[in-house]
C-alpha cells in the first residue's frame, strides 16, 4: 500500500460554490491523420482554494493537454467543449486579452522542462522579472523582488545570480528559477506539469518539499499534473486519475489510493516499486497503454482489465459517484478487489 502523508491545508474540500477552477466536460481535438483526434474527452474535476490536486496517468492519457487547456496554450479552436469555470467565470469565454492578462497574474504554470520552457538568451533575473516590469514597476523595485523570489525558491546567493543564464544553472536551480518565475504575478493557482521528472531523487525530494511549503505559505491551489503515483500520494489532498484522455477516477488522495474503484487505480497502486520485497517491481501493469489515438470502444481500459466483461467492450462508462467525494468511471465499481 502507498502510504500518503498530505499537508493539512486544504484537506477538507471546499464547497461546490466556493471551487477556485472547476473543469466540467472538458473536450479537445487535435490534429491528425487528415481529420481529429479527441485527446480529452469529457473530463471533470475541481480545484478548491489552497488545496492540491493531483492529476496522474501514464504517458499519453491527456494530462498535460488539460493544463495546457486551462492556462490557455493550446491551438485556437483546440478546445471544443465543455467549460473552464475560473471563480464563476468561463475561461473559454473570455476575450484573447483578458485570457492573456490572467496568464501569470491569477494562473501560472511550472514546466516539465525549465531547460526548453527558459529563454537562453535572456539572464535569470530578466526573466523573473518580465511580468513584474509589464505591470510597471520601477527597476530597483523589479529587482528587488526578483531577488526575494529566487530566495524564496531556494537559489543560493540569488542578488548574485539574477545575471546568470540558463545553462549556467543545475537542472535543479533551474527548476527553482522556473517556480520563482511561477510566483512573481502572485498566482492564486499553480499548475506544475511534472517539476520533477528531469531531477535526481534528491533534487526531486527538495523540490516537492519546496512547492509544499509555498503552498501553505501563500494559500496557493495547485494541480500537480505527474505519472508518477509515490509524488501524488505525499503532495497531493486530491487526486484525479486519467486514462486514454479520460477520468478514470476521482476523490481524496488517501482514499483513492486506498481503496482504489477503478482497475486502472488499483493496477497503479500495485505497480508502484515495492519497499519491503527484492522485486523491482511489485506488480507491472500488463498490455500496452491506450492513447486516445488507439483508444478502444467501451471501457478504454477493457483489453487490460481482469474484471472485463461484454459491457466493458461496448458500453463506455459513465463517471458515477459511489461515495462522498468519490467518483469512478467503472461498470463493476463494487468488485475491486482491494490493493
């Protein structure tokens, strides 16, 4: 079993009135072949105030298209249903200007790459401080803070690394500059697309335990959009599974990974490495992930599903709450066996 260890804000759902982002039926098409490939289909979750959510899924399951969704950067038209409700307002709505504006003031993002999200071109300090400079602060005011925000995100020495570039800085330091360019438009929501994944395991400990305190610190909302089940389970107060472009399953993290009711849940919890045997892995998931570009009818993870059925193969289910706060998209909920 996982063992989930979250931080204690924002542990208790806020109410439905009081959701910070809701995405409801959320659709989008890329692209392909001569025609379109539906990449989310119908995904629903929410982010209350100061709460993590965490998004998981193996590769090609749509999590990353759902945040780029949300902060607006993917191709115009991408996006061809549903609704982005950013406190009551439809994100989907909004005029090019608006939507702009709200990029990095109230909605900000932390790329998987700080290598290739960063400008190599432009010093450290330059970039940190772009959203600061547009809203028309003085220079020593700008560097000012640039320089409080690289401390905040734990860069050594930050007054003498503002006019260090890119490349003259670690992965980690990196990745650190990317928060402190995250943070510098006072976001209310962070949406932190796998921060982790380039880093060793110890710069990944101190960069989950960084955006844990900031977090609290600052009455943040994150999505944690990550493959990986161990980073959701100790960051994350709620957890959002996606298979194939859709929601698999949804509810408190340690919950979910408790008693997972989805097979796709639980086949993830169980091939987490394993601490307590010799065994690299505890249980592989078996088959070939589906993409929504193979995606099959019915249930998409039915070819991979001991509990299949003929209703998994032609009958896709609906996502349907089977608790408080929990939600499944499975025909045979009740019969998951337990991890």
């Amino acid at each position: 079993m996982i063992r989930t260890r979250v931080p204690a804000a924002g542990t208790t759902p806020a109410p439905s009135s009081e959701q910070l982002l809701r995405v409801d039926g959320l659709a989008v098409d890329l692209p392909a072949h001569g025609g379109t490939v539906r990449v989310v289909d119908g995904v629903s979750f929410d982010v209350p105030p100061a709460t993590t959510v965490g998004l998981i899924g193996e590769s090609g399951s749509g999590k990353t298209m759902t945040a780029n969704a949300i902060i607006g950067l993917l191709p115009e038209g991408a996006t061809t249903g549903g609704e982005l409700r950013w406190r009551g307002d439809d994100l989907l709505r909004l005029d090019r200007a608006r939507r702009r504006r709200l990029r990095g003031h109230e909605i900000a993002m932390i790329f998987q790459d700080p290598l290739a999200a960063l400008n190599p071109t432009q010093t450290i300090g330059r970039q940190v401080g772009e959203i600061l400079r547009r809203a028309g602060q003085r220079r020593d005011e700008v560097r000012r803070r640039v320089v409080e925000l690289l401390d905040r995100a734990g860069v050594p020495e930050p007054a003498q690394r503002i006019g260090a570039y890119p490349h003259e800085f670690s992965g980690g330091m990196r990745q650190r500059a990317m928060i402190a360019l995250a943070l510098a438009g006072s976001p209310a929501l962070l949406l932190a697309d796998e921060p982790t994944t380039a880093l060793d395991v110890t710069v990944q400990a101190r960069i989950l335990r960084l955006l844990r305190s900031i977090q609290q610190d600052e009455g943040l909302a994150m999505l944690l959009v990550s493959h990986d089940l161990r980073v959701v389970a100790h960051t994350a107060h709620q957890v959002v599974v996606m298979y194939a472009g859709r929601v698999a399953e949804r509810g408190p993290t340690a919950s979910v990974l408790a008693r997972p009711a989805h097979p796709y849940t639980r086949a993830l919890v169980q091939s987490v490495p394993a601490v307590r045997t010799r065994t690299a892995l505890a249980h592989p998931l078996p088959g070939t992930p589906a993409t929504p570009a193979n995606r099959p009818a019915g249930c998409a993870f039915h070819p991979r599903c001991p509990l299949a059925r003929d209703r998994c193969r032609t009958e896709q289910p609906v996502p349907r709450p089977i608790a408080p706060d929990r939600w499944t998209a499975c025909h045979f909920a009740e019969e998951v066996p337990e991890t």
